[in-house]
C-alpha cells in the first residue's frame, strides 16, 4: 500500500500524512480504502509533501481499492 511506503520511507504516522498533505485521518482512511475518490490537488500534494512517492502506483492502488469496495457492495 501506498501508505505503508510513506510511513516506511519518510518514518512517519498517518496523522502527519495526513497533517502535511492537508487533509483529515479519515479521508486519508477513505481514500485509502477506495471509499473517496483522490483529485489532482491531492496527487500534487502528495507528491511534493513524499517526492519518492510514484504516483502512478498511488492511484493504480486507488482504483483497484475502488473496485473491491465495489464489488463488496454489490454482494451485501
């Protein structure tokens, strides 16, 4: 995941993730999860706050995540 390279990379917690990227623990965990879509000034933000980040692998990981939830859904 995504997030688990930052916080190996770069030593920290999800809530600085979220703290230097400017968003909420919660929708760092939705996005993370598929359950929010991710915007360019997201990506941008990501990636000047972890520049080692790829971000295709960020938001192949997205949209992958966004299927399973989907798929979930459909079968609840």
């Amino acid at each position: 995941m995504f997030i688990t390279k930052i916080k190996v990379l770069y030593n920290v917690t999800e809530k600085e993730i979220a703290r230097r990227i400017g968003i909420s623990r919660s929708q760092l965990y939705r996005i993370k999860t598929g359950q929010s879509s991710t915007t360019a000034e997201f990506l941008e933000k990501l990636k000047k706050a972890f520049p080692a980040v790829d971000l295709n692998e960020v938001v192949e990981e997205i949209n992958r995540m966004k299927q399973k939830t989907k798929e979930l859904k459909k079968k609840a």
